[in-house]
C-alpha cells in the first residue's frame, strides 16, 4: 500500500468482500445498519491491531532495538495481512486462554527483524 488511507480503504473491502463489497439490503434503514456494521469491524480491527504494533515497539525498545517514530509514521494499523477471511476458524479455547499472560494479553511473535529491515 502506498499510504495509509489506501491500506484502510483496502481493509474495509476484504471485510466487506462477502458482499462483493456491495450494500445488499434493501431498505435504507438495513443499509444503514450494514455500513454501520463494516464501520464496527474495521475500528474494532484497526484498534486490535494499534494496540499489538504499540505492544511489539515497546518490547523491541525494551530489548534495545532501535524503532524509529519516523518508521512507525509511516505503518498503518488498516492492513489485513492476518486476517483468515475465509473458511473455518477452529479454536481451542482452553489453549488459548493458557497462552494469556498475566494482564490477559497473547504473546508477540517473535520479530522478523531482517523481514523488517532492522537487521544488515
């Protein structure tokens, strides 16, 4: 994506792509209700995905690494790049819940800091 808007924009379509990114209600109140819906699901979205980026600089920072504000400018939290929009998701409850750690939040995943240029 070339900006942040254009990767928001890009969310709110592969979210809406069941649609065909098309309003299929008939009336307007229902229409209404449907954008309203998308507008949910792409803040709830961007927030989870804000809140785990401020988690992941703050962990590379602690471990020493240098993360850049003139970077971070530049990520948009409006990518869908982890997201399974298709099929079934199975999910083991119970495992899931062991893997919170004490303030109820899931691990990071380990950085890919060559992926993400922060190594030669």
């Amino acid at each position: 994506m070339s900006n942040k808007g254009e990767s928001l924009h890009a969310l709110r379509r592969d979210l809406h792509y069941a649609q065909q990114g098309t309003i299929t209600r008939p009336r307007l109140e229902q229409q209404t209700e449907q954008a309203w819906c998308l507008t949910l699901l792409t803040n709830a979205v961007v927030a989870w995905t804000t809140e785990y980026y401020s988690r992941a600089v703050l962990e590379l920072r602690s471990q020493g690494r240098e993360v850049s504000d003139e970077i971070l400018s530049h990520i948009s939290p409006g990518h869908s790049d982890d997201i399974n929009f298709f099929g079934v998701i199975n999910v083991d409850i119970e495992a899931e819940l062991a893997e919170l750690d004490t303030s109820g939040w899931r691990p990071l995943r380990p950085a890919q800091l060559r992926e993400l240029g922060l190594t030669p």
